[in-house]
C-alpha cells in the first residue's frame, strides 16, 4: 500500500516532482514541452526539468536512446525529481525497460490525461466514461486494477505512477476488470438511450443546432456563456469541460441550440474518444460546427490545434459537417495583429467572448449558414389554425404573412427536413424531400 498523504497536503500527488521528456525530429521548433508542463501542472504536478531527444521517432524499446537514458539518470538526481513523465503514449515495454533503467515511476501523456479526466468528471456519465477508459488502459499493460479501486475509495491515491500489485495478483485484477469493463458498458448503452429519447424530443422542436468544438482552453465555454448568457464553468486548467451542456439563444426571432462540449488535444488518447463516443455525439449530430481557435497563440500553435481538433472531428465523423471557424480572444491581439489574421483567415469570425466583441457578428453567421440550408414554402393558414401558425414561427423565424378572406397566407423559410409537417397547408404542393418544392400545373 501507500503511505499515507503528509499530513497537510491536501493533494497527494503535489509531493511527485516529475521530469518532462519528449523526443522531436527537430528540437528548438515548435513549443516543445509547454503542452505536457501545462498536463501535468492541471494534474497537480510539479515539473522539476526537462529533456528533449533529437530523434525521428521513439526508440521502440527505451523511448530514449541508450545515451540520453544516462544524461536523464543523472538530470533526476541533480534535478531530485521523483517521477519521469513522457511526452508520448509508452508501449508497455517501453515503460517497463524505462523504469528498471531510471529507478523511477515512468508515466505517459495518456496516463496524465486520463488523470485529469478522472479528477474533473462530474457527471454520471463522465464519470462512468473515464473509468471506461482507465481500465482499459490499465489493462493493456496488465497493471494492477487497485490503482483506480483506491481513487473510489476514501479519495487517498497514491498518484499518477503508483504501481498496482505484484505479478500474482494480476491475473484475478484483469478478470475482475474485463468483468467491470462489460458493467460499464451496459451503464453507459442506458445512458445513451435515455439522451437519445431527450434528443428526439429536442428534434421535435426542430431547432437549428450548432455544436461548439475546439481545442482545450481555446475559449469554448466562455464562448457559450456570451452567445446564450449560460453560467457555465470557464477554468485557467485544461479540460475544465467534459459534460456536453446544451443552451439555447434567440436571434432575430429564430431560436438556437448550442452544444458545449469537451475540448480536443493534440495525440488525445483513443481510449478517451472511443469512451468519450456518447458524449462527441452532441457534435456529430449538430447541423454546423463551430470551431473555436485561440488567436492568441502562435501561428504554429494555432495550425497544431486546428489539425488535431480536424483529426478528432474525422475520427467521430463529423468530418463533413458544415463549419465555421472562429478566431477568440482577439483582446490580446493588436490592431496589425487582427488585420494579419483576417487576411490570413478572410473566412474566420474574430471574436472576444471575453469582452463581446464580434459575438452579435458571429451569431449572425451562425445564422447566415444555417439559411442556406432553408427552402422557401407558401402556406395558406386558416384563421382557427392559429396554433399550428405560431408553431411554423418558431422554425422559421421572420415570415411574411397576408390576411386574406380565407386565412393568413405565409411565405416563409423552414429547414428541408421540416416541409412535411406543414404539407397539408401547402398552396403549391408540397414535393418529398430531395425535389425542390415547385409542383408542375398537371399535378395536384
Ligand atoms: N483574454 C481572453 N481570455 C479568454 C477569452 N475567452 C476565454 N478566455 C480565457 O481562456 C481560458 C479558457 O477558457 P474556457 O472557456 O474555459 O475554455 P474551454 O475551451 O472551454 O476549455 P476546456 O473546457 O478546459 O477544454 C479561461 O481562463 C478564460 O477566461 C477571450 O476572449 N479573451
Ligand atoms: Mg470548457
């Protein structure tokens, strides 16, 4: 077992001082390490230093080269950390030979991830989906269930890096987590069946829905809290957001859905996607996907979270979702620095959800996109269908109506999917999806 927590310390896991290790074909570009640091600070670890290998790829046994593994050994001792943390997901092997090499707990990028995942989960589901992912990670390399057992129990973890028992133990922990494993997938197919029948009661109302997507810390949430008015939780950490949060927001008489949801990384673990399934698909059902960027960052930076936030949009198959790019946090940028970025993105919204500038502009655009996929419909309302009237109101937004002597005549635009329902009010009639609505004189 573990020792006990110091007395004091609120957080175990502050005592591990860990060393940042990374291997890149070109050290010196890009921002090296600043993504694991950041990692591993939201986990409440402290970095201690760091080590970077020019090398075109890991080496498949030790990650480092033979070399750079005794430069470490000496950087731990000099640096006194207590715990090595790679900048890549580690094959069970590599793991091992690492730490029999170092003397020291090795931990991966996946492994710090789900450990955050694991802290900010909230939800029932969340929770449920990051267990998910833990034994199967923790399965794959035949560690110990006991780790994650303890972090149910009374909250003492002994951190990430703590192994699980010995060697004979593992053999009951795979089963007991092969058995838990099916357990949590039948909690979460539940789950899912319950938000399927929240979403078709969602649909029947039809509204134009927009799915916030983005790479973590990019201003996603902040960003629903100044399009809807939400209170949604914004944090200086990584992954503040895991439970998809839908609000609703009018404009120009047409109301809106927006879909908050969790935010991508570069290399996010694909046990976290495949886990994180139910809840991606808030975005893979959404008529439009509104891509947040920090404009703040560098412009490597900024190419680096675009691409991976593309990679984990075509990993879910929203791939071909209709897009719109937005560029936040202009507020730290200057006056030539805005003009650069709309020349270099002419398509972009820029925004500051943080002061408001460009939100009215952006839900303008939302808007515009989301007109395009309308089709023009002639209605003919009698005066005692006053219900089903305001019912087309509230798909269609602006309409134009004429009082007539037998009724309101309404030319409006409703989404395609939507005509049917107002077929029996149509003056022209109406065609099934796929046709574009004119009748021919010889039918009807
Ligand atoms: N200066 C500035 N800061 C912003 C802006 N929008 C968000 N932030 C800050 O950026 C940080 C991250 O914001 P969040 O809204 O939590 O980001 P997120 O994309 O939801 O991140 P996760 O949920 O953690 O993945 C917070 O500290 C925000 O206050 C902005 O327009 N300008
Ligand atoms: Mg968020």
């Amino acid at each position: 077992m573990t020792p006990n927590p110091t007395p004091g310390i609120t957080n175990p896991r502050a005592r591990q001082r860990a060393l940042a290790v990374g291997v890149a074909a070109e050290p010196g570009n890009g921002d090296g390490l600043v993504e694991l640091k950041e990692l591993l600070r939201t986990a409440g670890v402290a970095t201690a230093g760091e080590l970077v290998q020019a090398r075109d790829a890991p080496d498949p046994d030790r990650y480092l080269g033979r070399g750079k593994l005794e430069e470490l050994r000496d950087l731990i001792r000099a640096s006194d950390a207590n715990l090595v943390a790679c900048d890549d997901e580690l094959a069970p092997r590599q793991e091992r030979n690492l730490e029999q090499a170092l003397g020291v707990p090795v931990i991966d990028r996946t492994a710090v991830i789900l450990d955050i995942f694991a802290d900010h989960a909230h939800s029932a589901a969340g929770k449920l989906q990051v267990e998910l992912a833990q034994l199967e990670y923790n399965l794959a390399r035949m560690r110990g269930l006991w780790t994650h057992l303890e972090r149910l129990g009374a909250g003492t973890t002994g951190g990430i890096g703590t192994r699980g028992p010995g060697e004979s133990q593992i053999e009951t922990d795979r089963r007991l987590a092969r058995d838990r494993i099916a357990g949590l997938r039948r909690r979460l197919k539940r789950l899912e069946r319950n938000r399927a029948v929240m979403r078709a009661r969602r649909d029947e109302a039809a509204l134009p829905s927009a799915a916030l997507a983005g790479y973590t810390n990019a201003g996603q949430s902040t960003l629903l809290n100044a399009l809807t008015g939400a209170g949604v939780g914004v944090g200086e950490r990584l992954f503040e957001t895991l439970d998809p949060t839908t609000r609703a927001y009018e404009h120009e008489g047409r109301r809106f859905l927006l879909t908050d949801t969790v935010g991508f990384i570069r290399k996010l673990p694909h046990q976290l996607v495949e886990a994180f399934k139910a809840t991606l698909e808030e975005t893979t059902l959404a008529d439009l996907i509104v891509h947040v960027v920090d404009a703040s960052e560098s412009e490597g930076g900024r190419g680096d979270a675009m691409r991976a936030v593309d990679e984990v949009l075509e990993e879910i198959d929203a791939g071909s979702t209709p897009r719109v790019l937005v560029l936040n946090k202009i507020d730290l940028l200057g006056e030539a620095e805005r003009r650069e970025l709309a020349i270099h993105e002419p398509e972009a919204v820029l925004v500051s959800a943080r002061t408001g500038e460009g939100v009215e502009e952006l839900r303008a655009r939302i808007a515009t996109e989301f007109e395009a996929t309308l089709r023009p419909v002639e209605l003919l309302f009698p005066y005692d269908d006053g219900g089903r009237l305001s019912e087309l109101h509230e798909v269609a937004g602006r309409i134009e109506r004429e009082e007539r002597s037998d009724g309101v005549l309404v030319r409006a635009r409703v989404p395609a999917a939507l005509r049917h329902r107002f077929a029996e009010f149509a003056i022209n009639r109406i065609e099934p999806d796929g046709g574009d609505g004119d009748s021919g004189p010889d039918r009807g």
